[in-house]
C-alpha cells in the first residue's frame, strides 16, 4: 500500500510536486502528467514504443480540485479535466516516472 498523502502543491503552468509519508517527493510535470491522465479521453497513440498525445507538448496546468480525500482532478490549459489522479496513482507515476517516461 502506497504511503499516505502530506502535501501536494501546485506550480502552474509547469508542474505538481508530491510529498508522502514515506519522505518521498516528487516533481511531474504538466505534460508527464496530461500523457498518463487516467481519464479514458486522453487518447494515447504509441509510436516507436513512446507514448505520445498529440499537441500536449506545451500543455500547462491551470488548476486542481480536491476530489474527497483520495484524489486531485488536474485542469489543463488544453481544457482536459476529466482524470483524477488518486494519491495512489500519483505515488506510482512519481516512482515509475524515469521508466513511464
């Protein structure tokens, strides 16, 4: 089980940082973070074993809602806003992101 949650702070437009229980931090960025969107519109097309979103390159954040206390809904600037990322969601991005990436 993934450790809890401590802080999770915004930094528009680039990145969200992470912190948990377990002391790890984690910085991801808008467009790591829009390509692995858990919402089943973001529309993933593999190419050379990459997973690429078309025209999600320079994407930005522009806010985050609370959802309960087991998640974060991300709006970016591309107006996508359908994914929640659950804390356990975000712990795995931040400790898989070099081999995601």
């Amino acid at each position: 089980q993934p450790p809890r949650l401590k802080k999770l702070a915004l930094h528009p437009p680039k990145s969200v940082e992470v912190q948990f229980a377990d002391g790890s931090t984690f910085h991801l960025s808008a467009e790591f973070l829009r390509v692995y969107s858990p919402a089943a519109d973001s529309k993933i097309r593999s190419i050379a074993g990459e997973k690429v979103i078309f025209g999600r390159r320079h994407v930005g954040i522009m806010s985050a809602e609370s959802i309960g206390n087991y998640g974060v809904r991300i709006l970016f600037d591309d107006l996508h806003k359908t994914g929640i990322f659950t804390w356990d969601y975000l712990h795995h991005l931040g400790s898989n992101k070099f081999s995601l990436s």
